[in-house]
C-alpha cells in the first residue's frame, strides 16, 4: 500500500524546478549548437575568399604570359578593366581587373569583383621603373625583357608586423615575408576596414573613387603591407586576407613561357 502511493507520487510529472533545469540543459545545448555555427560560416568564406585570390594569381600569371606584361589595376570608374596610361597604369594600388582578366564572381555597382563578404577585391602592382626610361616595368608589354630579368626590381613588400616598418620596408629581415613582389592581392576580410590595429592600417592609408556608386574605397597608401594570422584580440585583429606573386615563380613562368630570356 505505502509503496503505491510512493509510485504514484513519482509518476505526478515534473516540478516547475525539474522543467526549468531542462529548459536551461537545451538553452545551453542550443547555444553550443549557434556558435559553432556561425564559425563555420566565417571559416567558409575565409576558404572561398582564399581560392579566388588563388584563382585570381593564376589568372594574373597567364595575362602576363599572353600579353608580356601585368595588367594593370582596376579602378571604381574602369568597368573592371585594367587602368592603364601610356607609361603605366592609372593607380598602382587599385582593384582585380576581373572583366580585363575574364573572371567569374560577383561584382558591385563599380563593376569591382567582390570577395565573400560582398567588398571589393584589391590588387596592387609595382610601379618601378629599374631602366628609368618612364615606363613602368611590369605592365608595358616587353618591358621585363628590355629590362632584363637581373635588373628588375619589384619593390611591393609583406612584412608579419607593422611594428618599426617605414612606408618602403619592413622593420628587418626578421619581419619581411617578402621585399620584391611584382603584384599584391589582398581581400580586407569580414571587417572591411572597420579594424584600427596598425596591422590592419598598414594595409590602407588612400582612398579610390569616381565610379557609378559614388563609393570611396580604401586602398594602400605606400608599398608595404601586413599578412599575419588572424586575430581578435583587442587592439591587435586581423583578417584581411594577403597574397602575392612570387618573383621567382613569375620569372620562372615567364622563361618557360618564352616571355624572358
Ligand atoms: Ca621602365
Ligand atoms: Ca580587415
Ligand atoms: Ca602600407
């Protein structure tokens, strides 16, 4: 008899403390289950951003290929073509010529090929001019060759830090990934350029605009720039997203191609 009513007194439910444990239990599982979530995202644009830059170096190395030169940078009012004067190029530090280069991807009202987080692709490519006869070495076609590839001198840099770099170099060779590329690609990441860090600042510093939208984007200000690891930290984040040609891969494409000697 005791033991019936004990029985029956289990099978009443929950209390109003059991539910709201439960409830707590499945909050907790539900945020674990978001998080991850929203990271996974992150991870797959920060993938898809990395493969067009990839997409995208291979393209610049087969222009060079095809035309003997680099093209040069887009700007807002190119319609996505390369910019190019007789001597050289409009900006050195402007965006991915996507229709010059045939690219497939999305583009803005400026007609500028965007990354994964919808802003704008940016390219820089060296202005140097080793012969000093006024054109720019890496985007007049032939111009390599007259040059010679020993004389070159692609002077865009990557350094790991901005800490004690100048607006030509890094601080030292302790925190220069490299000092002579010919080209620059770079995706500004989630934050655009919402970061203040000196990292994230050294790869800005001019404005470019005059296109459809009316938009003023953020370029490079000088010839060096910061790749690192990203971070969050505070005072110190990162994402932009940085990569370069090689010089030596790019000569060594351009021999096998026939394009130096
Ligand atoms: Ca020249
Ligand atoms: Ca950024
Ligand atoms: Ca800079």
């Amino acid at each position: 008899m005791l033991k019936r009513v004990s029985s029956g007194a289990r099978e009443r439910g929950f209390t109003l403390i059991e539910l709201a444990i439960v409830m707590l239990v499945m909050g907790l599982l539900l945020a674990g289950l978001v998080m991850p979530l929203g990271a996974r995202v992150e991870q797959q644009r920060i993938d898809e951003t990395t493969r067009q830059l990839d997409d995208i170096r291979i393209a610049l190395l087969g222009h060079a290929l095809a035309n003997d030169a680099l093209p040069c940078p887009a700007t807002p009012a190119s319609n996505g073509q390369a910019a190019s004067t007789a001597a050289g190029c409009v900006v050195r530090h402007g965006f991915v010529p996507a229709v010059t280069l045939g690219l497939h991807g999305g583009r803005n009202e400026d007609q500028l090929l965007l990354d994964a987080w919808g802003n704008p692709l940016r390219y820089s490519v060296s202005a140097s001019d080793a012969d000093g006869d006024g054109n720019w070495d890496f985007v007049r076609p032939g111009e390599m060759r007259d040059v010679t590839i020993g004389a070159l001198t692609p002077d865009l840099r990557v350094c790991s830090t901005a800490a004690g770099s100048s607006p030509t170099a890094c601080s030292g060779n302790a925190t220069t990934v490299v000092s002579n590329a010919p080209a620059v690609l770079l995706s500004m990441g989630k934050d655009w350029a919402g970061f203040t860090s000196a990292d994230q600042q050294e790869n800005v510093g001019n404005t470019l605009g005059g296109g459809p939208s009316g938009r003023s984007y953020p370029v490079a200000g000088d010839t060096v720039f910061v790749s690192r690891p990203r971070s969050e930290a505070s005072g110190g984040e990162f994402d932009d997203l940085v990569t370069w040609i090689s010089p030596s891969a790019f000569y060594g494409q351009l021999v096998a191609g026939g394009r130096l000697p």
